[in-house]
C-alpha cells in the first residue's frame, strides 16, 4: 500500500478534532488513529513537512487525550505524542474506540429493551382495566402507551383493536385515525378501522376507510374481501358481487369467494347481471383519485 502523503494525514487529524468538538468520541479516535497509523514509518514526508506534521500530531493526541473514554484508562496522564511511536498510539486509540462503541452499542440495546417491556406491561395493563370494566382507566393507559412510543410498529392499531374488542369500536377509531396519520399505507390498520365501523353500525364511514385503503394503498385482496362482507351485510348486492370479482381477479379460488357468491348471486340487480353476461372485468364505482 502506497504512503500517505502529509495532506490526507492532516484531513485526517482535522476529521478527527471536528469529531471530537461535536462529542462522537468514538469516531473521533478512530479517525486519530487513522492519522497515526500513515505517520507511523511514513518516509516521504520529510523536512519543514514533516516537523509541520509532528506539531498538527501532538495537537491530534493531546486533545484525544482529553476525550472522557481516554482519561478514564490514563488517570496520571501519560498520554502524549513521542516520535516513532504513532504506531502504538494508533493501535491504543482503536482500542478505547473499540470500547466505546461496544458500550454504546449496549445502552442502545438497554434502553430499546426498556422501552419495549414498558410499552409491553402498559398494553398489559390496558387489557387487565378491560377484563375488570375499568375502562376510563384502560383508555388512559393506552393513551400513555401511544404518547410515550408512538414509533413501537402498530401501536396505534394495537391499540383501537383492544378498545374495538372490549366492545368501544367508535372510541377505537381516534387510535386507527392516529396510525394512518403516521402511515398512510398501513393496510391492515384500515382494515381495523372499517371493522370497527361495521360493528358500530356506521357502514358508510366504514366504507370510506375501505376506498381510502385503494386509493393509497391499491386493491388488495384483503381491502376487496373487507369491501364484499361489508356490502353483503348491508344488502349492497351489486356492489358486493363487484368486490368479489375484484377479488377474485386477484386471487382466483379465494376460500371465502363461492360462499359470498352463493348468498349475492340471487339477489344480484341488472349491473350484476350484465357482468356475468359479458364476463368482463369489474370495475368498483371509486371516487377518481
């Protein structure tokens, strides 16, 4: 491997110190070393270059000694820079970066696991206020749950599913409502809200969840089936076979595809007729996006 001239050893150091300035300790020290290591043996840079070099490398060393991680392993302070020991210095520097990473790396991993079990024994919690009847008590914890990670996947849903299922499914939606404000694209999140809706007896808001999930989602098999049992239970009987077909056009032999066909086809109006005349595709009635 070539040399390294005296102008990549300085951007090194300088990387290094602005490192240090912003506190990344770690990074710093192994930009230090970096430096050290193209000085250590480093025969092309000579003269003026080289004592210009030297005085930029005790600059290097005497502020990475003052880094916290150093200092704690160098109480008497014997950290310097000495001629023809960068070598050493560079290999000590990775060593306390080494250690440094390794530590943050673990407080990362501490604290992620903290908050997991907290968000863990809040939803606990939430569920035991349901089972006893406390609901205004459940409500709060789970409010707590969503405001204190509202980054933890589907906490939002996890959420409304818990009021939805204790039999509030119009107090679950400000919770569905939330998760699709921080994901447009949470399918299954729509999926709940429409649920929620259905058992409320409010089937046109639930429709338009179900439209909202095609329009930023697409037409999923899992929106069409949604779309065919809510039809069905409001004797919407065209527009449930059109969701069926739609379905289907997805993925032909769906389990629950024959059985909602045997209870639409005999109620099915002219539009439903037609279409099985022709054959052709369906087309649902949405809003053009």
């Amino acid at each position: 491997m070539a040399a390294k001239g005296a102008k990549a050893i300085r951007e090194d150091a300088a990387r290094a110190l602005a490192l240090k300035r912003r506190g990344e300790s770690a990074r710093a020290l192994r930009a230090a070393a970096e430096a050290l290591r193209g000085a250590d043996g480093n025969r092309t840079v000579v003269g003026r270059e080289r004592i210009e070099l030297e005085y930029r490398l005790r600059e290097l060393v005497e502020a990475m000694a003052g880094a916290p991680e150093v200092a704690a392993l160098d109480a008497a302070g014997r950290v310097a820079y000495k001629k023809g020991l960068e070598g050493k210095l560079a290999v000590f520097f990775d060593s306390v970066a080494g250690k440094a990473e390794a530590q943050r790396e673990a407080a990362v991993l501490a604290a992620r696991q903290a908050a997991q079990d907290e968000a863990e024994s809040l939803m606990r919690q939430a569920g035991k206020a349901v089972a006893e009847g406390e609901y205004p008590a459940a409500r709060r914890l789970l409010n707590a749950l969503c405001e204190r990670h509202p980054d933890r996947p589907g906490v939002w849903r996890d959420a409304g599913m818990l009021l939805a299922k204790a039999g509030f499914p119009m107090d679950a939606l400000p919770f569905f409502d939330k998760g699709l404000e921080a994901d447009r694209r949470d399918g299954p999140t729509y999926i709940a809200a429409a649920d929620a809706c259905r058992e409320a007896g409010e089937p046109g808001t639930a429709e338009k969840y179900l439209k909202a999930a095609v329009k930023y989602i697409g037409g999923t098999p899992t929106a069409y089936l949604a779309m065919a049992r809510l039809f069905v239970a409001g004797r919407k009987w065209d527009k449930a076979h059109d969701a069926v077909q739609s379905l289907l056009s997805l993925e032909p032999g769906h389990p629950e595809a024959a059985g909602l066909l045997a209870e639409i086809m005999p109620r099915v109006g002219m539009d439903g007729g037609a279409a099985r005349r022709t054959g052709k595709p369906i087309v649902i009635d949405f809003p053009k996006f």
